[in-house]
C-alpha cells in the first residue's frame, strides 16, 4: 500500500511513524515534508494541490492522509480533488472542513444542532462589536485561519480595544467577520474521534498546553506541550462527551449533508455546568498527535485506509496503557517571531523518549538546525504520569539549541 500524507510539522512526523510501524508496511510519500520526515518518507516536490493529484494518480497513490488543515480547504479542497480522481482521502471535504475554516461557520453548526458552546454574537465592525459586548473578561475571535493567533481573550475594554483595532483597523488577519463570545471557565481537554459519514470511533483524549511560559503566562502559542491518556477522563465524563457532543455532531453532519472521513478533533472546556465546544479542528492536533499517536497499538495504516472507504473499523487499533507526554521546544522569540538557523546537539542522546519533528532542517553540514517556532517534540511514555513526564523531560534537557525556550510544567500543571 502506498500512503501520501500532507504536511511538515511534528503532528505528520508522528503521523508517518505510525503508518511506518503498521504491520501492513506501507510505502510512504510526504507533501511537501520535511529533512526529518524524508527518513521515513519520499518527499514530493510539486507546486500546487493540481499537480500533487497528478503525482498521487501517476504513482499509483492508495490512500492520502490529511494532516495540516490548509490543504483541506485550499482550491476546491484537497479531499474533494482526491475523490474526483478516485484517491481515497482520510480528511473531510471542503464543505465540511469550514467547521474549522469558519469559526462563524462551526458557532451556527453547534447552535443549529443544540451542542452546548458559549453563546455568541457574529459582528462586521468594530462598532458591532463593542455593542455586542456586554461585560468582561470577553473572547473575540476572528472567523478564519489564524494560526492560533486570532483569538482574544479579554479581561478589560482596553485589552478589547486592542485586538478589535488589529482586526478592524490594520486587517492583520486578512478580511473578515468577528465573534464575541462569552467566557468560560474550567479546565480544557482535546478530544479526537475518527469519523466515517454517519459512524465514529473515539480515540485517546489529551491536553495540550497553549500559553508560552508556565502556569499558563505569556501567548498563545500553537502547542508547548502535551499529556495523552485513556485515563485522562473518567469514563463518566467521556460518556457525557460522546452523547453529548460527539454522537450530536456526527447526526449535525449528517443532516445537513456534509460529507466527513477524517480526524476530528473537539477543542472542549470542562465548565462547571459540564464539556462544551470552544472549537472544531479537522485533523489531529498539534501537539497532541507526538502524544496520542505512540500509543496506538494495530494497524494504524490499514485503520486510516478502511475509514477513507467508508469501512471505518475500530478493532484495527487499540491504545496502551499509561501515559505519554510531550515537551515542546521552541526557538527564540516565538511566538512573536521565531528565529531559524540555531544548530540542534544531543538529538542522538534520546534514552527512552522518541524526537519528532516540527520546525528543522539541515543544513549544508548535515546538521539539524532549528527552522520555524515549535522546533522539536520530545516524547516519552511511562506507567504513570509522573513517569512519562520525567522521562520526557530528562530527555528533553539532553537537547540544546541557542535561544531555546520550553515550558516545566506540561503534565504537571491540572494535575498536582
Ligand atoms: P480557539 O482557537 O478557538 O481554540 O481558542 C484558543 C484558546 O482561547 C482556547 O484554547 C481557550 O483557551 C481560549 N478560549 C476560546 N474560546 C473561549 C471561551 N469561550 N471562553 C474561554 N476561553 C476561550
Ligand atoms: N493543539 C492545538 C491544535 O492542534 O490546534
């Protein structure tokens, strides 16, 4: 079987790590990919999604798995190109994927089917929007792709102010509408299932840490870090998840006939009134995939090919015991800006804890150097918690860069 999967980063390292452990021994391509990814896979080179189709039906290509989300909404839609060219695609179509493209698009989807969200306001101005905000703290989010970055929130009318100017005034997100959403409050949990037009299977949840230092300070940032475990959530509270939220979105997508096979990924606020949808993403998470996908045990290769049919078959894979964590490390200035060219040492020094990843490349000596702002996710698996994390951190310290920045508390902080 040959495997083509989209994207660069750590979440499609570890993606084509489990294909390549798959039993079924897939042959394995990346688009676009990157040095790190090209010892697992061939890298395609080819400028647009017309003629990666082209590649994928030339090299007789039997299954195309979605990692990063551009692509999916990008031309006429990555999977929607796959299917007119009979390539089964893990990854939803266009039409679906607004879920994640169009904040505005999922607010009306949650509203429409009755899954509990925070109530909002969709507005065109910034007048609209200071009308439509009638206290503080106030989440503003802008309706596109951001890269995590188009989300506010604020605890003030100055902080407000702030971030309606850079939507309104300097447009620094590109055109667009704006939703003013209430606060909620409560720890947050990412919660992935594979869904199969009407059917779903619910994987391993995690919790990713998005603020750039400590205890939750500084930034947003795409991901510093994450802990994966079937033991993450109670059963309980999984249970109220599945009725609640993913059985209700699963029938949504159904009934208003948007077509879905792929990962979904359910970014939920455990509030005091219970989970509610903060957003949808329509792939895996970054960096809950270096986590989550170590864990699973079967044939993840053979699992993402029956699903992309339409078969979608749980008893193909399984997820182990205990815990894993993942530790990001970043490069200096993220996640303002991000600096690349600072040489990587200590990456052969892993004892017990796996490297994917994120941001590197090599350069002319045939070293790894850092490349982007999430540079490296380093991985590691233990009975308990406190094991994985330990594990991944003495490893994590083995690893120097100039300007490297890492967060001490993932698997820590919600816990102890
Ligand atoms: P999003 O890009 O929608 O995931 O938002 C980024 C982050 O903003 C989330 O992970 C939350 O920490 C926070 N956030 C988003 N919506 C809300 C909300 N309604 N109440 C409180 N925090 C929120
Ligand atoms: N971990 C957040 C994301 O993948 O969007």
């Amino acid at each position: 079987m040959k495997i083509l999967v989209t994207g660069k980063g750590g979440r499609e390292h570890a993606i084509l790590t489990a294909l390549s452990q798959s039993p079924s021994q897939p042959q394995l391509f990346a688009y676009p990919g990157s040095d790190a990814i090209a010892s697992l896979a061939t890298r395609v080179d080819v400028p647009n999604l017309t003629e990666l189709i082209a590649f994928m039906k030339r090299e007789g290509i039997d299954l195309c798995v979605a990692g990063e989300e551009a692509w999916l909404v990008k031309d006429e839609g990555l999977s929607n190109m796959c299917a007119a060219a009979g390539i089964p695609c893990w990854g939803p179509r266009k039409e679906s994927a607004q879920l994640e493209a169009s904040k505005a698009f999922a607010k009306h989807f949650l509203k429409r089917h009755a899954i509990p969200t925070a109530d909002f306001t969709v507005v065109d101005s910034k007048e609209q929007a200071l009308a439509a905000i009638t206290q503080y703290p106030i989440v503003l989010k802008f309706d596109g792709l951001a890269a995590g970055k188009g989300v506010a929130v604020c605890p003030n009318a100055e902080d407000a102010e702030i971030f309606l100017d850079e939507v309104f005034t300097q447009r620094l997100f590109g055109p667009g509408q704006l939703i003013v959403e209430h606060c909620l409050t409560g720890p947050e949990i990412s919660v992935f299932a594979s869904i199969c037009d009407g059917s779903y299977h619910i994987l391993m949840p995690a919790r990713d840490y998005k603020r750039i230092r400590d205890n939750d300070q500084g930034p947003n940032t795409g991901g510093m870090g994450a802990v994966a475990s079937m033991a993450l959530a109670e059963p309980a509270l999984m249970q109220q998840i599945e009725e609640h939220i993913v059985k209700p979105t699963v029938a949504g997508l159904q009934r208003d006939g948007l077509p879905y096979r792929g990962f979904l990924y359910f970014g939920l606020m455990l509030t005091p009134t219970g989970p509610q949808v903060i957003e949808y993403n329509c792939r895996f998470g970054d960096p809950e995939a270096e986590a989550v996908l170590p864990m699973v045990r079967g044939d993840f290769a053979d699992y993402c090919f029956a699903g992309a049919q339409g078969k979608l078959d749980a008893s193909l894979i399984s997820f182990a015991e205990g815990w894993s964590v993942c530790v990001i490390l970043a490069s200096a200035g993220y996640p303002a800006s991000s600096r690349s060219g600072d040489v990587i040492s200590g990456l052969d020094s892993m004892d017990g804890a796996r490297v994917f990843h994120c941001g590197t490349r090599k350069n002319a000596a045939g070293e790894f150097e850092t490349n982007g702002g999430r540079v490296l996710a380093v991985v590691a698996q233990g009975t308990t918690r406190v094991e994985a994390r330990d594990l991944a951190y003495a490893n994590a310290e083995k690893i120097s860069f100039d300007g490297r920045q890492r967060r001490t508390d993932i698997a820590r902080m919600h816990f102890e």
